[in-house]
C-alpha cells in the first residue's frame, strides 16, 4: 500500500508502508532532505501523529501505522532539554512544510500538550504509591506502633487476651491474615 508524503514548499513522494518501520523511516529522511540525527514522524491532515518512532520494535509493518491509503506530512520531533527528565519525552511536533496551516499546527500542539498532562499525572500517580522509608515516615505514623507494645505489655487485661488467643489457636495476627489476603486478591 502506498501513502502520500509531503513537505517543504508543497513537495510530495509516495512512499511503501508495507515495509518495516526501520526501512521506512530512512527512506522519509532522505526524501524530505532532513539530515541524519533528526527524528521524525508522519502526520494525517487532521494533525494525528503516527508516532513511528515510538514503535515498540522496528522491525514493525508500517502498514501497521496506516489502514488506508492517504496523504501525511512528515513532522519533525523535539525533546526536552537534555540532562532534565524531559530529554526522553516528545514536546514538539513541528511540520515539514513551508507554510502549514494553522489547523494542522494547532492539532499538532494539543496532543504534545496533552501528552504531556498524561505524562505529569503519571508521575504524580507513582510519586503518590512510594511508601516512606523509616527517616522520612513522619513522627506520629512511628508513634502508634510503640504505643500498641506498651499499652500491651503494661496492661494485664491486654496480657490474658494475648495468652487466651494462643491457647485458642494463635495469635490475633494470624486471624487477620486471611482477611488481608481477601482483600489483596
């Protein structure tokens, strides 16, 4: 299957896509003229990324990217700064064209934008599951353990329960653990 392919000053080329995507990617960067340490990517009319160059594996079908037949502009991507936790991250998909519309540039900005949002709200969301260690774990969540072993160890009332549980089968701990296992399933 052939698409359409366009860039600069209203140029165009017809490129394969049932090919892999480590074949095809040289053959836009040669075409469009772009040199060698660029990235780059194709965008449908409508300002859609195809996001090659974030195929799991190269060796991919192209095909894969495009169901149908049609026209895409070659887009040229940007990262972040390097030595930030940006460098890996797209930011930018800047078209290929001399003159591109308004549209397709406006298109191309909300989903960088988007992704973005996804990306900082993922790392919001891992930030939130990190459980403290011992030093940063704040005074009052280390307080209630020892409270329990000396509220327990001071009490006689305490003692009998604990001695009462054992002769019964074990202690109140092991009669939890099934529940938390429930719940964990």
């Amino acid at each position: 299957m052939f698409i359409c392919v366009r860039h600069g000053n209203n140029q165009r080329f017809l490129a394969n896509t049932d090919c892999p995507v480590q074949l095809l990617l040289p053959y836009l960067r040669r075409k469009a003229g772009v040199p060698a340490g660029a990235v780059l990517d194709l965008c449908d009319p409508l300002g859609i990324p195809k996001l090659l160059f974030q195929a799991k594996l190269q060796s991919e079908r192209a095909s894969k990217f495009f169901p149908a037949p049609g026209t895409y502009y070659v887009c040229r991507v940007e990262f972040g700064a390097p030595g930030t936790q940006q460098e890996h991250a797209y930011q930018a998909l800047v078209p290929l064209l001399k003159d591109p519309s308004p549209e397709l540039t406006e298109a191309l900005r909300q989903h960088c934008e988007h992704q973005h949002r996804i990306r900082l709200q993922t790392l919001r969301t891992l930030e939130g599951r990190r459980m403290p260690n011992a030093e940063t774990a704040p005074a009052t969540a280390q307080a209630p353990a020892a409270g329990k072993a000396a509220g327990r160890a001071g009490s006689a009332g305490a003692a009998e329960e604990d001695g009462a549980q054992r002769k019964a089968g074990g202690s109140s701990r092991a009669k939890r653990e099934p529940a938390w296992k429930e719940r964990h399933r």
